[in-house]
C-alpha cells in the first residue's frame, strides 16, 4: 500500500484554469498538488499545441498579480483597447455598420485587456510552479478515484499514490471525472456549431483592436497579436455550422485564405494563414451545483460557454477569485462545508446569467435569413446609440457591472 501525501488542495486539471489556481493557490501559502494525465504542450509548432488564444480582461491582472503571473505574461500579452462589432450581413460580405466600444469609455489607464496565446500561457504558468516549493505539478498523472469525508478527500491517482487534500479543485474541463465521480449533473445545450482557430497576418494593422464580425453562423473575431515578421498578426476565431467547419479546415490553403479574406469583409486586406487549423466543438454547459464534500468545481468543470465576449476564462477566474477570498479569510475552514456553501453562493447566480446571455448573443450570430440579420443589426444600434446602455454592457462583460 503506498504511503499517503497530505496536502491542503488537490487540483485536478492542468490547463489554463487547473495551471491558474495551483498558482494562485501556492502563492498564497497552501501546500498543492496539481495533476493532470496530459502533459501541457507548451510551445506554439507542437503537434496538438491549443492555437486559440484568450483574452484577458482587466480585472485579471490584480488577481494575475496576486499569482505572481503577470509579471511572466505581461511581456507577451497584446493590449486590447477596443471591442469593435461589425454588422457584415447583407446581401454581400461588407461591413454595412461598425460600433466600436471603448475601453476610454470606462477606464482612463488600462485597455479592456490582453490577449495571449494559449499555448504560452501554459509555458509561463508551468514555469510559475516550479518557482513555488509548496506546489508539487504532476503532469502525465491523473485522478483515478475519489472518496470525500467530512474532514477532507482522499484521491488516487493514475499512477496509485494516494493523497489526503483538505480541499478538491476540480478544474479538469467539460467532462470532468471529479464532478461525476461527486455526482454533480450538467445541464448542456448544443448548437450544431464547431468553431475554426488559428492566426493569420494581414496588411493592414489592428491598432490594437479586437473585432467581431457577424454575418450568419456565429462570429468571425480578430484578435490582435504581436507582429509577425514584420506584419501585423491576429488569432482568429471562426464559428460556423459544424458540417461547413469541416469543409473549410479541408479546404487547400490558398482556397482557404481566399474564403476568410472574403468573411472578414476585407477589413484587413488579404489574410494570410501563419498557424495550422484547429477545431472545437461549441457547446453552453453549467453544473448543477458549483460544490460537493470537499470539492469545488470551476471554470468548464462547473461552465462552458461559446467564446463570444472573453467571458471563458475570465468567468474561470472569477471562480478562483471567491475561492481564494474565502480561503485567505478562514485557512482553518479551507474545504468547509460552510465555505464551499459559500463559494456556491457567491458564483452560481451569475454564471447561470452569463451562460444565458451568451446563449442568446450566440444564436443572434447564428441567424440566416436576411430579415432576422437585419433585426440583429437595428439592435445592435439601439444598444449603441444610448451611452449609459453602452458601458453598462462594457461594464457587465468586464465583470464589473450587474450582470442579468
């Protein structure tokens, strides 16, 4: 029988949010574990490297600091200054009106956000850990069984050690076996969609502009990126029905380029393809419950959105935000029935808001028929005509204003 490890947390999950909180976490003094059974792939040419990117917004950066990530991510991120939404749904792809929301409206010093590469956000977290004592990173090893008591959670792992944590964070995505193995159900909806990442240069600049770009489908979104060689860069995201994604990521590259050229309404000039194609399946998901004996779930264990609006991580770490509140005000009640009662509290209510009202601006995007895209676009500009309408919405979606 192996010997059995104690630790304050076990993080279940080594991506992006699993990477985050076992850095949040161990910078502020907990002992962690974190275990995931794919290693991160932490450099952009890998094979099976994540292209997307995420952008983070501005509240992330105190609690990023908090981490003592910034500082790592801050030299690679590209400032986000203006969410520009682009109506390209008439009868030919060309903008015919274009509503800019900018950060100036609501904040005099710092842009929306950053945005940075998935793929480096893991190297700089990975990095992170191996800066902090207290934090013991596993990867190639995941979680294998889970029993919870009152007084804390045993876990075994794939490789048969066995740990007693005080508290579970089950960050380990969509399908996580922690929020099964507690026996917390998922409510999810599924729209059909698959959604296109990669990165492309272009002619003209971005000027440090992320730009979303509806005609029917979903969302066709530019996000700025540092040059490449010379030319400006941007990831993009291409959301469309799923049997039209397949079409495209087979299509040879200059037939591709020719067809992102056209749905990007020619607002960049020519694009050009710098990364290969990735697909991802699009889905709204929430947990039932955010909490369990000994177990927290946050980001895609506990909600998935559609990528509309930066919301994905951000929601993430706005679950790790009230997590770790909670635990620096009481480190003797970490993992406490009424602490997690209370983390449920504090962030079910406005992720169950956030998932509904990406759920409607996403089958907004999705519309076909030539009326109701010119009902999206009257909307859109009865939203933006009225100023306090405006940056309540910037507000809301920074996570700074009421939400639903």
């Amino acid at each position: 029988m192996p010997e059995i490890t104690k630790t304050d947390i076990l993080v279940s999950g080594g991506g992006v949010a699993g990477l985050t909180a076992a850095a949040t976490f161990g910078s502020a003094g907990f002992s962690v574990i974190c275990v995931d059974p794919a290693p991160p792939i932490t450099d952009m040419t890998a094979e099976g490297s994540d292209l997307r990117t995420t952008a983070l917004l501005q509240p992330a950066r105190a609690f990023l600091m908090r981490a003592g990530l910034w500082e790592r991510l801050a030299p690679h991120a590209s400032a986000l200054q203006i969410m520009r939404v682009v109506d390209a749904g008439g009868a030919a792809a060309e903008a015919r009106s274009t509503h800019d929301f900018n950060a100036a409206d609501i904040s005099s010093d710092l842009p929306f956000g950053w945005n940075l590469p998935n793929w480096l956000l893991r190297r700089e977290m990975v990095a992170r850990l191996a800066e902090l004592p207290n934090v013991d990173f596993r990867p190639g090893t995941g979680t294998a069984a889970l029993l919870t008591r009152e007084r804390e959670a045993l876990v075994t792992l794939s490789d048969g050690a066995r740990v007693r944590a005080r508290l579970v964070i089950a960050a380990d995505g969509r399908n996580s076996p922690v929020r099964e193995a507690v026996g917390i159900s998922v409510k999810t909806t599924r729209y059909g969609q698959k959604a296109l990442a990669f990165a492309v240069t272009h002619d003209r600049p971005h000027d440090n502009v992320s730009t979303e770009i509806h005609r029917s489908g979903g969302p066709f979104t530019l996000v700025p990126l540092p040059d490449h060689e010379g030319r400006p860069s941007s990831a993009v995201v291409w959301m469309e029905r799923g049997p039209e994604v397949m079409r495209l990521a087979r299509l040879p590259v200059p037939a591709f380029e020719a067809e992102m050229t056209d749905r990007s309404a020619g607002l960049f000039g020519p694009l050009s393809l710098l990364t290969r194609r990735t697909v991802w399946p699009i889905i709204s998901q929430i947990a039932e419950r955010m909490q369990a004996e000994r177990v927290a779930l946050v980001a895609e264990a506990a909600h998935v959105v559609p990528p509309i609006g930066a919301q994905g991580l951000n929601m993430s770490l706005g679950d790790m935000r009230a997590l770790l509140d909670l635990a620096e005000a009481d480190p003797d009640g970490l993992g406490s029935r009424a602490m997690l009662a209370a983390y449920h509290k504090a962030r079910h209510a406005e992720v169950r808001a956030r998932v509904a009202g990406i759920d409607a601006l996403n089958r907004a995007s999705m519309v076909s028929t030539q009326a109701l895209r010119d009902m999206r676009m009257r909307a859109l500009q009865a939203f933006y005509s009225v100023k306090p309408v405006r940056t309540t919405l910037m507000r809301a979606g920074l996570g700074t204003g009421r939400v639903g």
